[in-house]
C-alpha cells in the first residue's frame, strides 16, 4: 500500500535569504530548529510520509511538494509570507493546513485568504493525527480547536536527526519542554492566550528521561516560565542534578525571592537564564499588569544569578505608548550597572486578535496593519510623548550602545571574576554574537 503523504512548512523572514545556505559555527549557532515541525512529526500516524522544510535552511519550491495535504506553522509576522506559499501550493492542487500563534490569535484573518482550507487553534501536536484522519476520509473541518492539555501529559520523542547541525541549525542545544503556558498574565503577553490562560506541567518522568537521551550536553528549556510552579521546578532540579547536563531557562524575575531554588538550580546545571525585565518604567509594568517585576529588586535578583555562576540575558520592551522621553537614557544607565550579558531589545507589539489591538485601533492609534511589521522590530502604536521615528532611533541607540566593544568587554571582565575562564568566553561570545548581529543588520532573535 502506496504511503500517505504530508509536508509541514515553516516560512522564513525575508532577511534570511542571504543566509540560508550559510553553514559556518557562527551561523549555525542562531538556528534553532523549528519545534512545532518536530513536534508535528512526532504525532503524524506512521503510515504516512512527512517532509520538512524549514525555509531558513533550504528553499521553498512548490513543485518540489509531492504531498497532497501541506500544514504551514506561522506567527503572525510571517503570516504574509505563509499566505504566499499557500497560493502557489493552492495552484497546485494542495490542501492548505495553517497553524501556530497566527491562526490562533487571529482565526478570522487567517480563514479569510481563500488558500487556507483549515486552521489549528492552540496546540498542534493535539489535533494533528484526527486532521488528518480526518482529510484521509475526505471530512477535513474548517477548524480543528481541541482541548489545551492538563497536568501530567507526555510528548512523543523527537527525531533530531531531522534537524542536525549538517542541515544547519544549531548542534550545542537540544530543546526540551517542560510545561505549557505561564502563570501570569501580562498585557502585552500574547501567550496567555495562546494557552487560553492555561498552565500544564509535563510528567516529571517523561521529561526527565527526555532530557537524559538528548543527543548534546546543553538543553534548553523552551517554556515561557519554567517558574510557573516552583515546587515542580524544585523536584525537577534534584533529578537533573545527577545528570551532568547544563541548561539554559526562562523564568520570571519574582525568582528573586526565592535565593535557595536559584542556588538549586545552579547546583542542578543551570548555566544559563533568560528573564523578561521588560521595563525599568514601573507605571508601565504596572498597566501592563506585570506585577512580578519590581523595578527596586531588578539589580539584585541579577546579581544572585551571577553570584551562583548563572549568565543572563534580559528582554527589554520599548515603545509602550505612555512611556516618557527619558526612559531610553534611564534604561541605558540600568544595563550598565546590571548584571547581564545578552539583552534583546523590543518594541511594544499588540497582535491582531488580541484586546489591546482592537483598543489602539479604535482609538486611532495604530501606525500600520501591514502584518509583516508586527516583528517587535518596528512601530506599531504612535507614541504619546515622541514620534515613531524618534523611537525607532532612540531603539537603535541603545542597542549600538549596549553592544558597543569596550562595554563588551567590560562585561566579559565581570564574566572572568565571576565564572572564571568560562564565564569569561561565556559572556564574550554573547557580546560579540550581538555585535555582529548589528553589523550586519539583523535582528537578535531570527
């Protein structure tokens, strides 16, 4: 019996292009693979045939495409791009899958392009296989929104065979997850809806094992608070611990009140955390309803990290519309006195589907709907106290700042005496990494 067939689709930014067959360490090292595709993967039924194609390592052809039955997975700023493929695969007689943030966040606009047949909402990996058993007897449904997932659940092991360093990605990572969704539920946010403001821990077995297969020495937990119950995380560092893995995490910036776990999870591997600072302005976190940052513990929590031997790199939100004119200056000097070797810099982006979208559009106070400028690279909503191009300038700014080669190595002097050698070339190899990036005009989260 002939082999069912099905492709899976990842669109690339358009700056990616230049860089798509690039194979060298530097490269390879900012391309993570693709997890929805990998995850997609692991759930289709074994009787059919899946191909990947990710368009940051390989081209999109679609004649290529043999399969008769194609999802595509996209976040919003690549919707444009998504919808490109999914004409040029509808000309070729393809059924056209759409899933990810996009769909999600906005299912009216994703069911509105006359080349998408059907969307998942929420989480794939959960309405895949009756998709497509579903497509198979020739009943395909227009959506596919299944329950989110509880407590305890499991995941199927990946092939990361699929995605090795060979094909270009990244081979010193190994993506794991641990939990779904976040406890808290920040304005600016959109992953609280993704999840429909849901939390589920994974089963503490399951992942465990997962992580002692991973085929690298570093893993990196993808979820977006592996905070989100610290009695979990506590139970899941005493069973890294004997493991010998280092890794890499997000948590929320209230871990500073909690110095034994973060010396818990030092002892466990924990060599890395990614935390979301966001602002240093507290009227903005608070009508963002982030009430777990406080601006006054900011440069103490960061140094409990760095005294445990933990680097860190932050997330900064700009362009949040009530800001003042001197929070650019007030969020430079913060950077110099903290603790952090990578930061990435935002701007203030509501989605389309969400609350606070559809209130800025009402008020006349989007600058565009042009969906591929919703990267968190460009101005959405016109600032109240400076115009976009000053934002826009004043971003660039700090960036240029921050990356700038003396404070470079200032960092990786405070990397030296706190991790030794290895927080040294740790923290360097950050700072260069960015300031590369700059140079070349690319974004630091591609």
């Amino acid at each position: 019996m002939t082999a069912k067939k099905v492709a899976l689709l990842s669109p690339a930014p358009r700056y990616f292009g230049p860089l798509r067959q690039r194979r060298d360490p530097f490269s390879r090292l900012r391309r993570l693979p693709r997890l929805s595709l990998l995850a997609l993967e692991s759930v289709t039924p074994p009787d059919w045939e899946v191909t990947l194609v990710d368009e940051r390592v390989q081209p999109f052809d679609p004649d290529a495409i043999e399969a008769p039955i194609v999802g595509i997975t996209t976040m919003t700023y690549m919707a444009p791009r998504a919808f490109e493929m999914a004409r040029l695969l509808k000309l070729r007689g393809k059924t056209v899958v759409l899933g990810g943030y996009f769909p999600t966040l906005s299912p009216n606009l994703a069911l509105a392009e006359d080349a998408i047949d059907a969307i998942v909402v929420g989480r794939g990996e959960n309405a895949w296989p009756r998709l497509l058993e579903d497509f198979a007897a020739g009943r395909l449904k227009p959506v596919y929104d299944v329950p989110f997932g509880e407590d305890g659940f499991t995941l199927e092991q990946y092939n990361h065979r699929l995605t090795g360093p060979e094909d270009g990605y990244n081979g010193w990572l190994t993506q794991v997850q641990a939990g779904l969704g976040c406890k808290f539920r920040c304005s600016f946010c959109v992953i609280p809806g993704f999840h429909k403001d849901q939390v589920a821990l994974r089963d503490l077995d399951d992942l465990v094992e997962e992580v002692a297969r991973a085929p690298t020495r570093r893993v990196l937990f993808i979820d977006d608070n592996l905070l989100n119950r610290p009695s979990y995380l506590h139970a899941l560092c005493e069973r890294l611990a004997p493991l010998g893995k280092e890794w890499i995490a997000q948590v929320s910036m209230d871990i500073g009140t909690q110095p034994k776990l973060i010396a818990k999870m030092a002892k466990a591997g924990c060599g890395w955390l990614n935390v979301g600072i966001e602002s240093i302005h507290a009227k903005t976190l608070d009508a963002q309803a982030k009430w777990q940052n406080d601006t006054r513990r900011y440069l103490k929590t960061l140094e409990m990290f760095r005294d445990e031997g933990i680097s860190v790199s932050a997330g900064m939100v700009l362009g949040f519309p009530t800001e003042p004119r001197d929070v650019f200056d007030l969020t430079g000097e913060f950077l110099d006195k903290a603790a952090i070797d990578i930061t990435v810099f935002h701007l203030y982006t509501p989605y389309p589907g969400t609350r606070a979208h559809a209130d800025y559009d009402a008020a006349g106070k989007l600058l565009t709907n042009d969906l591929e400028l919703y990267d968190t690279y460009h101005p959405i909503v016109r600032p109240d106290h400076y115009d976009a191009a000053e934002l826009v300038e004043r971003m660039e700014w700090l960036e240029e700042r921050f990356y700038r080669p003396r404070r470079v190595l200032g960092r990786a002097a405070r990397g030296f005496g706190r991790g030794g050698a290895f927080g040294l070339v740790r923290t360097l190899a950050t700072g260069v990494e960015g300031y590369v990036n700059l140079r070349q005009g690319l974004p630091l989260h591609p």
